[in-house]
C-alpha cells in the first residue's frame, strides 16, 4: 500500500504537455484537460437526467472524466494517430491498462473497486465510458475553437472542423444537445469559455515559481485529492453521510469565479474582517451571475457547486481542505529551489494540523506528506 503514488500522479498530470507538436498559442497538458472533461461531465450528467431522461451515475461519469488520462503521467500523451495505428494499437491499450491498474494497486483495498472503475474503466465500451470519450473530443473542439479563433495556426482550424462535425453526428444526443447549446445560448457559452480560459489565471503571483501553476491545474487536483478525501473516510472511516457527487462538483468549479475576478492573494482577501467580507460578497455575486446566466435546469446544482462551494456542510469543508492540501503540496516542491517557500509550507502545515482533525487530514500527514517530502529531498 502506497497511497502518495496516487498524488504523486496527480500532481504529475500537469507536466504531461499537449498539442506541442502543433506550436499553440496557448499550452496544454493533462491536468488542465482534465479539469475541463471533468466540468463538461457534470454539464452532461444534468443534460443526461433532464432533457435525455437518462438516470445515471453522475459520479461514475465525472470520476471517469477527471482520472481518464492518469496513466499518461507514465505513458506521456500518446498521440491519437498513433493510438489508432493498427500494429500498435493492442500494445497501447495493454501498456495503459498495466499503468492503470499499478496506480490503483497502491491504494488502500478499501478504495481500490472505486478507483478501478473510475480510472482502469474509464472508457470501456459501456454508456458512460462512451459519453467520457465524446467528452474528451469535446473538451478537444474547445482547445482548437480557442486556437484557431486567436492564432492563425491552420491545423487548429481543421481539427476544430473536424471534431465538430465528429460531434454533430455523435450517438450521444446529450453530447449533441451541448454543442447546439454552445453555439445558440449566450450562458452556456460563457460558461465554457470560464471553464476553458481557468488556465489563464495564474496562481502564486508574486512569488519566483520553479513551476507554473493556473487555476485549472489547481482545480484538477482539489478535485482528485476530494475525491480521494471523501472515498477514503466513507469507506474506510465510516463516514456514510457523505455525498461524493456534491463533494465532487464543488471541488471542481470551486475557482471557476476567478475567471472573472482573476486570483487574489489570500492575505490581500483576508487583510481585515471588511475586506474578507467585501470580497466574499462579490464572488459569490459573480458566481450567481455565471449560473443565472444558464439555462433553469442547471441552476440547483451549479448554485450549489459554484455559489456555496465552500459552504458549512461536510463536503464544503472537505473541499476547504483538499484547498489547503494543495498548497501545502506546491509549496512542499517549491521550497528547496526558493527559501521563500520554505516559511509558506510551515505556515501552511501549522494551519491544517491546528484547523482540521478530519480522519482523511490525519491520513494525509502520516501516509502520504513524509512520502512527498522524502521524495522532494531525495531527488
């Protein structure tokens, strides 16, 4: 049992680049796809229940489309061509399937069923393994529609298209019903767009960073460690009460405001109990605009996800947490290159062991911080 592997692979995500080979005005990787499969999922999963009145796993589908692409923090990003070629084709999918299951094989016995389904399984040939591979497509459509709508790079243009019209034809028709919607509803537009531009917002502003970081990054692993969080003290703690499916969403779009309102340093927000409160009041005017802004079906849940990410309830907390999780993490591999790190991670540490005594907190700093640490010195 080593259950750091699995957040060392999601903090890997971010290093796995995409569309290099294609020079895009704006990079990609992994985690940030992730991050984007992942929210168009939970937009699927609403338009799956209300307007195709198809009642599945909603849970299923957004694990699947936040930890589909694990596996390539070891394979590295396959390009799809290469995948499809017919004397390779068979290795692949064998050698992703060995990275999956080594990954999982790590985790606790009591996670293990949850994480094989939602990263062994990701997109087998079932309903929903179909609808996360159409996601992924979709979430590619976006990244070129960007490219060839703000850069002159023609294979943008041509796979923008192509995917387009993949999609059009695509059996799915909660999938056709999304690409319709992002061409005709304002709302739903815009809030693609919030969900695609996350990468542009930078984080840590201020500080010298060995390693970018943006808020898509960031919102792709609060949501994997949530997950992890949730799944670990349902199953293993006893903690019945949980909904993994709230927890989830609200991990994922709890930053999406700051596509707006960009990302404040925290002791700027928390400067003084006015600010703190003046700050509070006009991100969540901002997020209800996002949601109100959409079409009526999604407004309880996106209120919910977006508006009281952070609310009173045990999964606002545990979304608080993996908030503060994180930041331990970044500026844990920051602090042997920048001393200015070093202070951020024993402030950051002092704060989560003084504020928190969640069993999956407890969890964290005797399994899995001495793991990071050690591999931050050693290599």
């Amino acid at each position: 049992m080593n259950n750091s592997r699995f957040t060392s692979a999601i903090i890997g995500m971010q290093y796995v680049s995409r569309w290099n080979e294609y020079c895009p005005r704006y990079k990609d990787n992994a985690a940030s796809h992730s991050f984007r499969c992942a929210s168009i999922a939970i937009l699927i999963g609403i338009i799956e229940e209300n307007v195709c009145g198809n009642e599945l796993d909603k849970l299923d589908l957004i694990g699947r489309a936040l930890l589909h692409d694990l596996n390539e923090t070891v394979t590295g990003s396959i390009k799809h061509v290469t995948k499809k070629e017919a004397t390779l084709v068979g290795h692949i999918r064998r050698l992703e399937n060995e990275v999956s299951r080594d990954i999982v094989s790590r985790l606790s016995r009591s996670l293990r069923p949850h994480f094989t389904q939602f990263i062994v399984h990701a997109e087998d040939d079932s309903y929903i393994g179909g609808l996360v591979k159409a996601i992924d497509s979709f979430d590619a459509m976006l990244f070129c529609m960007r490219e060839h709508q703000l850069d002159g790079n023609p294979y943008f243009r041509t796979k923008y298209e192509s995917l387009r019209t993949e999609l059009a034809a695509s059996a799915y028709s909660s999938i056709r019903w999304l690409l319709q919607a992002s061409e005709d509803n304002e709302g739903v537009r815009q809030f693609l767009d919030h969900i695609l531009n996350l990468d542009l917002i930078e984080r840590w502003g201020g500080s010298f960073n060995l390693i970018p970081d943006n808020d898509a990054t960031h919102s792709f692993r609060v949501a994997a460690m949530s997950l992890f969080n949730g799944l670990l003290e349902k199953e293993r703690f006893g903690r019945e009460t949980i909904d993994l499916y709230r927890l989830l969403g609200k991990a994922i779009l709890h930053d999406i405001v700051e596509g707006v309102s960009g990302d404040v340093a925290s002791p700027i927000k928390k400067s003084s109990a006015i600010v703190q409160e003046a700050f509070k009041q006009y991100e969540e005017q901002v997020a209800q605009q996002i949601v109100s802004a959409l079409p009526d079906m999604f407004h309880p849940q996106l209120t919910d996800f977006i508006v009281h990410a952070k609310d009173d309830t045990y999964e606002g907390e545990l979304v608080d947490i993996a908030d503060k999780i994180d930041a331990l993490i970044k500026s844990n591999l920051e602090m042997r290159n920048n001393p200015h790190y070093a202070e951020k991670y024993y402030q950051q540490l002092l704060h989560i062991q003084h504020h928190y005594e969640n069993p999956c907190v407890i969890f964290f700093l005797a399994y899995i911080l001495h793991d990071l640490t050690f591999d931050n010195f050693v290599r």
